[in-house]
C-alpha cells in the first residue's frame, strides 16, 4: 500500500517548497519539490495529482494500490483510472493493476496560461525552442522554460552536484533570450527509489503537476520512438517513452494540455531543425557525464556525428572540441558501428553519411559486438552461457 498525505506549501525568504508525506509499507518519508518565492502562488496544495503520477510507476512495478489524502482532479483520476494502468498492466503480466483511491474534484484550478518546456540544452530540448517560438499560433508559444532535478542526474550527492553544474547553462540561456526561468529541486529521486530510463515520463509530470496552476501547455522532449515503434511491453532496452503517444494525452486535462514534442522523429530529423537555430550553437549540451561537453560519451558521439553528417561542425566550436573529433574520426565512426552492431537506430539514418569512410580494419574491430548482439537475441540474458561470453567479449 501507498498511502499520499495532504501537500503543504511552506516557504522562506528565497525558496517556497510543495511537500507530502509518502508511506510505502508502513515507511513514510517525506517528499518536496522546492522552486523559487515568486512561483509559490502557484505550487498545487490543492490535489494529490502530482504525487500520484510520481508513485504510478513504481506501484504498478511493485503491486502497491494507492490512497491520496488529498482528491484528485476528475481528468487526470479518470484518464488514470480508466484507461492508462489499464492498458500497461494488460501487456505486462508482471505489472499490478493498482487500485487509486481518492476524492474526486470536479473544479477548476486557475491557471496562469505559462507554455513551458524544459530545458537541458541538449538535442530534444533545442528542438522544442527551434520550433515553438515565434508561431502564429499565440497560445502555443513557449514563455517558461524549466530545469528539474527530478531523476534525470541520478541520485543522491552526486546527482545535486550535478544538477547544479548543469543548472547555469540553462539559467543562462532563459535570460539571454527571455524566457522565464523556472528551476526545481526535489528529493522524489532518492525517496521513491526507480530506474529513470523506465520513470521518465513519470517523475517529469510529477514536477509539472506540481506548479499545475501555472502552466496551460507542456512540451515534454519525445524519448524518439516513432510511430511504429509505439509498444506498452516493459523490455530492458525500452524506456517508458515508448509509450508517451498514449501516457501524455491521458496525462492531460482541461486546464494543462502536455505534447510530446518532436514526436515521431528521429535524432537526426530534430538536428537538421537544430543546426538551423542560432542559439544551438552556443549553448547546445547532451554530455551524459559533464557539465560541458566531454566529447567522447554516447551522447557527444551521436550528436558530433550527426551535426558532421549536417555539415555544421564549425557552427559547434564554442561547445565540443571540433579539432578533436576530426584528428579522431576513425575512432568515432568505430562507435558508430558499434552501436549499429547493437541496434541503435539513429546510427542506421547517419552511416549512409560516411559510409564511403568506413574501412575493413573498422569492421573487424566491431565483429565481437556483432556477435554478442547475435547472442544476445539467442541466449537469454540470465543464463550462465551468456555471462561467460559476454566476459569473453571484454576481454578481446
């Protein structure tokens, strides 16, 4: 059992802080969402909304039913209620279908109008700014970008230090071209305990739920999954936004309208608009594991390639190291092919890009990938023989 208290809204000089007690199996902690003074009006006391979306995941994952002291609002409980844990627990014979217990409150909040989308300076937020700005539809137009630590750096010490060294771009980017500035600090991460690559969607609408009086629209970066790649079947490789074509409407409601922006397209597609984008070339950041880019993780590879597939790497000097990447592009289409060899599709749109760079020397030093991705597909993962080759693997 999941049991949610009442929020309370508690404040100080700088900062006004959302909070509720969580009780999971007769452990109750207490979970916050802290923003800055002048976004206290809008902090929802009001609903238990934002603490159910943040407990879903994790109650179906671990067969708990829900109790919100505090009600629901009738949208957001029926879509739940009606539809969505429906429709997960059908295709996931492991997965509980929880019972969410609350009041129902058919009033309207106010809502200030905001259109807001966050901001990690990285390809799917860019391309959210790159493409709703400056629209003819007003209403539409993004005012507020947000940053939340809500998952996405990790948790524990490390993921504050690194959630405040990633802060300052994205604060800074906000000023530079006038957009609101919302930034978030919570503890969700370190007290409802998940994989992020599986809560994303989750934990992210916990913190727009939590100032729901303030927004009318949401972007939330699509996770990249095309249409026909829409699938509710939990697999290790596959994230929660596999799925966000049916999550994010049905974490909808009258008030709050949340799109999965860049839906349906590819990393490339979004870097063809992106290259495009003035801004992008100052404050782009997609590094998995620095402040700035580190040039060398996944992420870095993926996007210098993409943006030379583009040819606008002179445009990204002030934010990755171009003279490195090209003394070391053979080690970087060698990444490439090793990604291919475990089915990373954004990698298949670029290859026809440098596929005339490819040597055999590079083929051959991706071959113990190739047949480990075979093996993969024939030996399950938690057999015996898989770990031996798997070692085997590391050790070439």
């Amino acid at each position: 059992m999941i049991k949610i208290g009442k929020p309370q809204v508690k404040s100080d000089a700088q900062t006004a802080t959302l909070s509720a007690n969580i009780t999971i199996d007769g452990d109750c902690k207490e979970v916050w969402f802290k923003v800055d003074k002048k976004f206290e009006d809008y902090l929802c006391y009001e609903r238990g909304d934002a603490y159910v979306i943040a407990v879903l995941n994790y109650a179906m994952r671990n067969h708990h039913d829900i109790v919100s002291e505090a009600p629901l609002s009738e949208d957001l409980y029926y879509n739940i209620d009606k539809y969505l844990v429906d429709a997960i627990a059908q295709y996931n014979k492991d997965f509980y279908r929880p019972q969410i217990t609350a009041e129902v409150a058919s009033d309207r909040l106010p809502c200030a109008g905001a259109v807001a989308t966050g901001i990690s300076c990285g390809v799917d937020s860019m391309h959210a700014l790159a493409n709703q700005t400056a629209m003819k539809f007003k209403k539409h137009n993004i005012t507020h970008l947000t940053f939340n630590n809500v998952g996405s750096h990790g948790e524990g010490e490390h993921a504050e230090k690194l959630y405040q060294a990633r802060l300052e771009r994205p604060r800074a980017f906000a000023k530079e071209y006038g957009f609101e500035f919302v930034a978030s600090d919570s503890n969700l991460q370190n007290v409802v305990l998940q994989n992020h690559l599986k809560s994303h969607t989750y934990s992210s609408m916990f913190a727009v739920y939590c100032l729901q009086k303030l927004y009318s629209v949401y972007y939330y970066a699509s996770a990249g999954y095309k249409y026909s790649e829409f699938t509710l079947i939990d697999k290790p490789a596959i994230c929660c936004g596999s799925y966000e074509m049916l999550s994010l409407p049905l974490f909808s409601t009258h008030n709050l309208r949340v799109y999965s922006e860049g839906e349906n397209m590819s990393r490339l597609t979004k870097l063809r608009s992106i290259v495009k984008y003035a801004p992008s070339y100052k404050y782009l950041n997609v590094c998995l594991k620095d402040g700035d880019n580190c040039g060398k993780c996944e992420k870095c590879v993926r996007t210098l390639l993409g943006i030379d597939a583009l040819g606008a790497l002179d445009n990204y000097a002030e934010v990755f190291d171009i003279d490195y990447y090209r003394k070391h592009k053979k080690w970087y289409l060698q990444q490439m092919l090793i990604q291919m060899a475990h089915n990373k599709h954004d990698y298949f749109e670029m290859y026809p890009y440098f596929k005339s760079e490819i040597t055999l020397d590079m083929r051959i030093k991706v071959l113990p990938y190739t047949i480990e991705n075979t093996i993969r597909k024939l030996i399950p993962r938690d057999s015996w023989l898989f770990n031996v080759l798997k070692s085997i693997k590391h050790k070439i």
